[in-house]
C-alpha cells in the first residue's frame, strides 16, 4: 500500500511538469520561473532515488517494484528539461535586453 501512495504522489507531482517544460519551450524566458525552486525540486527527486537504492528491502523486491523507480527518474528527465529550457531561456533573455539596449 506505501507503494501505491507514493506511486500517486509521484505521478501527481509528475503530471504537472510535462506542461511546464511546454510552456517554458514556448514563452522563451525565464520571467515567473525560479531556478532556485527547479533546483530544489530536482535534488529533492535526486534524494528520493537515492532512497530507493539505499534502501535494503525495497532493493530487496526491486524485480517486484521497479516501476515506483520508473516514475522519479521520469519526473527527473522532466525537472532536467525544464533546467536546461531556463539556461536557453537565460541566455534569450540576455540577448533580448542586449539589442533593446542598442
């Protein structure tokens, strides 16, 4: 049943991010976005499989359960997306300011 729960929570949180890095592709800026929030976010999924494989009897019926793995390093393509989209984004908007200055 933990599995479970945390296998919503994860897709819950998962949902979201899909669409995030749509919208972050799309308006091209970082304006409304936070690294520091991206990078909170991301070691947070970092942590949490990190958990998993320290982790003795998850690891234990890792063949049974593999799928809840499957789902954070899913969210953390996504959160990793969304960083490199913000370094993109960073660098147009800079480029942006820079010819508005001329």
């Amino acid at each position: 049943m933990a599995e479970i729960l945390e296998i919503i929570m994860i897709v819950s949180f998962g949902a979201s991010w899909p669409l995030n890095v749509i919208k972050s592709y799309k308006a091209r800026t970082t304006k409304g976005k936070s690294l520091a929030f991206l990078l909170l976010i991301f070691f947070g999924y970092v942590a949490g499989i990190a958990s998993k494989f320290t982790n003795e009897a998850y690891m234990a019926q890792f063949s049974e359960k593999w799928y809840v793995l499957f789902f954070y390093f899913l969210n953390i393509t996504m959160v990793g997306l969304d960083l490199l989209l913000y370094i993109r984004n960073k660098k147009l908007d800079k480029k942006r300011e820079a010819s508005e200055e001329k």
